[in-house]
C-alpha cells in the first residue's frame, strides 16, 4: 500500500502508485483488517495515467481523480502506443484530469468523466463533488453514480490551500477579493 485515504471500521482504503523508469502503476485498493492482517480485497487500475486523489462521498463511492504521467509527457510508457500519431493524441489532452466513480464494495468502475485541465478534486459528498479549476470552482452532480455530470460553475479569483464545506455550502478563501460563498446545489450549467 502506498497512501491511506480512510478507514471505515475493518476497511482501509489506499492510493498505490509503482513505477520505475519504463513503467508506471496507479492504482486504488480495498482492503479488510483481520487481527494483525490486512486481505487485499479489490483492486482498480488507471491504466497509463496517474491518481490525484480518492474521495469517499459517504454514499458508498470512492471519487477518484487521476491525469497524465507527467514524467513520461511526451513519450510512451512501455505499454503505451509511441508512434507519432498516438503521441500525438496523447499530448492534445495532456493535462486533462477526469473523474472515475468507483463502487466501494468492490471498487467497480461504475463512470468516467473528463473535468477540465489542471482540475483538483477537493470535495465530496453525497451527490457532488467539487473541484477547483482554473477560474473557479466546478461542482459535478454525481447522484447517479453512472452518469455524473457537471453542474455549476463558480468563478473566483485566487488559488486556496483549503475549500471548506458546511452543509451545502462551499466557502472559498479569495484573498484581497474577499470570502466566497457557493450553494452547491445550485445549477448554472445546462442539464445533460
């Protein structure tokens, strides 16, 4: 196990990354306590890309946000296609971060959805998670965790350490601009 995300009674929940020059592994895992072990009990791969982070939502989903290698920017890893046209492709969404809805119990990819480049998750809950993009704030509806999809946008001047949330408020730190307030179950974006 690389990084504890939490532990909800018997479970841990971690963020594994393995990777040596040529190859890279991103991955998030499941496992039981029982006495002094731990029982890997599911596993979920990002293949060629890289976690950011892993969110419970307290609704029975892990939030998982993951973007390119960026050492490897450029070029393939060794499983990864390195001709021209791949590479390519590659670069045309290299900084684009997308978000995978995971089912706890067995961590079961149940969606993934692209966000914007350079987002950061830094909030989730029942039905939302929050992420801060180059701007603003970007709030995704993820009630259905099969088809989440973006919700309201916020725009904000600044860059904060922290988005904390009361409820269903989002409150951000915007320095000389002033304390920034969002209801995060309001819409501004057009419904899918």
């Amino acid at each position: 196990p690389g990084t504890l995300v939490a532990v909800d009674g018997t479970n841990v929940f971690t963020l594994d990354d393995s990777y040596d020059a040529d190859h890279v592994e991103s991955a998030v895992s499941r496992s039981t306590l029982e006495g002094s072990l731990a029982r890997l009990v599911a596993r979920h791969r990002i293949d060629d890309r890289q976690v950011q982070s892993v969110l419970r939502d307290g609704a029975g989903h892990l939030l998982v946000s993951d973007a390119p290698i960026y050492w490897w920017y450029g070029g393939g890893v060794a499983t990864g296609d390195t001709t021209e046209p791949a590479l390519a492709a590659r670069r045309s969404t290299a900084w684009e971060v997308n978000l995978t809805v995971l089912a706890e119990a067995d961590l079961a990819p149940l969606a993934t959805i692209p966000v914007d480049s350079w987002a950061q998750l830094r909030h989730a809950a029942a039905g939302r998670a929050l992420f801060q993009v180059p701007g603003g704030l970007l709030v995704m509806n993820v009630e259905d965790p099969t088809a989440p999809w973006p919700q309201a946008y916020f725009a904000t001047q600044g860059w904060p350490q922290e988005i904390p949330v009361q409820g269903n408020r989002a409150f951000f730190a915007g320095g000389p601009y002033g304390l920034y307030a969002f209801d995060l179950d309001g819409f501004n974006l057009l419904t899918p």
